[in-house]
C-alpha cells in the first residue's frame, strides 16, 4: 500500500512538472518579440535555458544559516543538486570539494550543493538531516549543503536526474547545464568560460 501510494506521489509530481513545461513553451509561443515593438527589455527571463535568470529561491543549509541565491550575484555560481544514496553523486563530491579549496576563492566562485531532502530515503526529517550531516562529514565538505525540504527547488529547476548542476555567470544568467558527474577539470574548464 505505501508503495502504490509513493509510486502515485512520483507520477503526480512528474505530471504537474510535464504541465509546468507545456505551459511554458505555450507562454513562450504567444509572446511577441519586445525588440520587434521597439522597446528594450533589461530584465532576461526567469527559466532554465542558456541565458536565462534561474528560479530564485531561499534555503536554509546544514548550519542553519539561509542562502538566497540571486544575492550571490556578482560571483559565478556551481548550482548542484544532489542525494546522499545517489553513487554519481558520492563519486563527484571530491572533486567539487577540490576544485572549491584549489580554485572557488580566487575564481569569486560559489558552490552551492542543493540536498533534495525530501528524496532521501530515511523515514524522519531528523534522520535525514542525521544521514546528511554524516555525508558531509565523511566526505569533509567545507562548501555550503542546503536542504530542500519540500522539494521547491528542486521542482522549479526541473531535476529528474541526479546530480544535475547549474553554471551561472557573475550576472546571475545561467550559461551550461550538466547532468551526471563532474571532475575537477570539467568544474575549471566549465568556471572558466563564465565571464
């Protein structure tokens, strides 16, 4: 029985984000080209394509302190969305915590690693951020890990594979999506071609 109803919470969920993205590509198809009007537009769109503003959003990480991301604008920012039963996952983490102490100050880089806390597979939220500080620790990760409790983020940026990360530019625009593991080499050659 709880796995009938997990199995029809995970289509609900895919349905309502197939539904989100039918309706922007019909919102993007009515839209005139402010240009061909003659008036200038300044503010980009808020999607999830190259050049687009990324969803905004306000967690809270593992310390408890909160990060919003459009105040990180001003420095380019590695946007991973992560789970600690994930082996991609566990298989990049190194590398992100190399390329953070070797390159991220001197780069005006920051790495934010999105826990999809609601996927993680303990019972209790008290297990799950347990389970979390526990990765943390073994991996000795000094970037910020913030929790997405209710899957916001998560849904907003549309994660249906794991780790997916977001590149965005010191102008908070995104500029490359990646989907499965990075090394420290993609991770310096992705930053550097961010202005």
């Amino acid at each position: 029985m709880k796995k009938n109803i997990g199995l029809l919470v995970v289509v609900l969920l895919v349905a309502a984000m197939i539904g989100t993205y039918v309706k922007q590509q019909i919102d993007k198809d009515r839209e005139i080209d402010a240009a061909s009007l003659g008036k200038e537009t300044e503010q980009r769109e808020i999607g999830l394509k190259k050049g687009d503003t990324p969803p905004d959003f306000t967690l809270t990480t593992l310390d408890g302190e909160e990060v919003t991301l459009s105040d990180l604008r001003g420095k380019k920012v590695v946007l991973n969305f992560w789970a600690t039963w994930c082996p991609p996952c566990k298989a990049e983490m190194p590398h992100m915590q190399n390329y953070y102490d070797q390159y991220a100050k001197k780069e005006n880089v920051e790495i934010l690693a999105v826990n999809l806390t609601s996927a993680e597979r303990d019972v209790t939220e008290d297990a799950k951020i347990e389970t979390i500080k526990t990765f943390k620790d073994s991996y000795e990760l000094t970037f910020p890990i913030l929790l997405d409790k209710e899957n916001k983020a998560g849904f907003d940026y549309q994660i249906l594979t794991i780790p997916t990360t977001y590149f965005i530019d010191s102008n908070g625009h995104i500029q490359r999506t990646i989907q499965g593991p990075m090394d420290v080499d993609m991770l310096t050659n992705y930053v550097e071609a961010l202005d």
